[in-house]
C-alpha cells in the first residue's frame, strides 16, 4: 500500500528514496557531502531528502493540498521517534535520527518554519525575519552539526549563524523569484524607511540609489553572519566540518558575485560557475587534510 495520503494527487518524486531525490537535485548542498565519511554523508543525504520533500510540499502546492502534504510528514516524524514510519524516506531517516540522536523539537521547528510560508507572506521587522530563518536554516545546521560529529555551545552558534548567513543571502538573490510566488521576507520596516513601494522592491523598477542602499544592507547582514560562523568554526575540528566549510564558502562566494554586480539581482539568477565550486571543494578538501 502507497505511504502516499489519498487525500490530494501526490505528484512530487517522493516514492523515489533518499539517494535518488538527492542525486537528482541541483542544489548547493549537494556538493558539501562529497567528503564526509561514508555513515555521516548518508546521514546527510537522509536529512537532505527528508527536507527537500517538505520544502517542496509548500512551495509547489495550493495551500489546501500543501497542508494535507505537511500533516503526512508530521505524522512520519512522529512515527520516526515513537513507532515505524511508512514511507522510504521517513524509514531511513528514523535510522539517522537513533544514529546521530536528533532531538525531535529541531525536525519540528523545521515544520514549522516550512509551514509559515503558507500563511505569511510578508516580516514586518527584522526580529520576525530571523526567527523565520531560525526555523528553515539554523535548524539544518544544528542537525547537520549532531550528524557531523561536532558538538557544544560553540558548535550550535557557529549552525545558528551559518544558516542566518546563508538565508539572508538566499532572500537577497531570490528577491524577485519569490515575488512571483507572493513572498516578501525583506523587512517591511526597511522598505518604509528607505520610502521604496513593494513593486521597486520586487521588481528593480527603478533602480536607484535607494534601493541599492536596502539591497545592500542585506548583503551586509549576511556578511555579518557569514564573519561570525567562520569565526567559530575556526575554534572547532575542520576535518568533521569539511561539509559545512564548503557550504559556507559556496554562499559567500554567491554573496560577493552579488556585491560585484552592483546588487543587481534582477536581470537574471546569480550563480557561481561549476569551476569556482570545484575550486572550494578541492581547497577546502585540502584544508581539512593538513588541519584536522
């Protein structure tokens, strides 16, 4: 019988298991698990696929349909910890969670968090903004922490600022993206106050001086963050952390092509080339050799 809930037509490739949806995605991520140790990366690949189906319940769904998606993946969760899930990538996330031993609440604000999109569209101020990013990007990060290895205080601040840092620079490059989907995540506090209307925002139109000094008050934000998470994982083991290295020089790296094109974020998607990511995999590869 299908783990599929009969309610809604399932359509995401979600019968596939965890090795396949992450090898057929295109994402950022997949490049940092490259180097772990063979149990810790299928631990990654197995939260990785779990997020990514949650992720896309949401994104690719109407709101009625999105919701009956996310109560089958609560459900899953709850039976990851408290009986037997039935679907295969549930299954082999409730062998990563006894693994790595990945407490509920952390799966659970990354529902949550998920789940605000489908109702709040906008942030009124920064303080809303970061405990959304907490949710859908410090979360990953303290689990990918307990799935690496790396554990303490220093380890679950250096998670905290890595994912503020890489969701910042996610919300400035996918500004106009997430405008087709009705989503605003800079600071409605910031728009007023430098007198943009939400269409400049949206859509560059003009693109002036104002808005360049909004657009680059979130790239110093990220900065910020970026600084600090680099700051601590430096007082941590490298070697453990390779993945995490490579995530975060991939966005940064993204971050600076931004400020490079002047915050112009619009004309089209900015990427990095696939030379520059197998430029950090190998330098960062190599770090993690001579600095343990």
């Amino acid at each position: 019988m299908s783990a599929i809930p009969p309610q809604a037509s399932w359509t995401l490739p979600t019968e596939m298991n965890s090795q396949e949806i992450t090898a057929k995605s295109k994402s950022n991520f997949i490049l940092s698990f490259l180097l772990l140790p063979k149990a810790r990366r299928q631990g990654m690949v197995n939260f990785y696929a779990l997020s990514r189906v949650i992720d896309d319940a949401v994104d690719d769904y109407e709101i009625s349909e999105a919701k009956v998606y996310l109560n089958f993946w609560k459900k899953e969760i709850e039976a990851c910890y408290s009986g037997q899930p039935t679907h295969p990538i549930t299954q082999a996330m409730q062998e990563t969670i006894q693994t790595f031993k990945i407490p509920k609440n952390y799966l659970d604000l990354l529902i949550e968090g998920c789940e605000q999109d489908l109702y709040k569209k906008k942030y009124n101020s920064l303080t809303e903004l970061r405990e959304y990013c907490f949710r859908v990007a410090s979360v990953i990060g303290l689990i990918s922490m307990k799935i690496f290895g790396v554990h303490g205080k220093i380890s679950e601040e250096a998670a905290e600022e890595m994912g503020l840092a890489l969701q910042y620079t996610n919300i400035l490059r996918d500004i106009a993206e997430d405008a087709k989907i009705g989503r605003i995540y800079l600071p409605q506090e910031d728009i007023k106050r430098y007198r943009l209307s939400e269409e400049q925002v949206t859509q560059g139109k003009p693109f002036d001086k104002k808005l360049k000094i909004l657009l680059k008050l979130q790239a110093d934000r990220a900065e910020t963050h970026f600084e600090k998470a680099f700051t601590l994982m430096r007082k941590l083991p490298r070697r453990p952390l390779v993945a995490a290295w490579i995530m975060g020089k991939v966005y940064y790296k993204i971050l600076k092509k931004i400020r490079a094109k002047h915050y112009n974020i619009y004309s089209k998607k900015i990427k990095i080339s696939k030379l520059s990511k197998l430029w950090i995999l190998l330098s960062e590869s190599i770090k993690s050799i001579f600095f343990k």
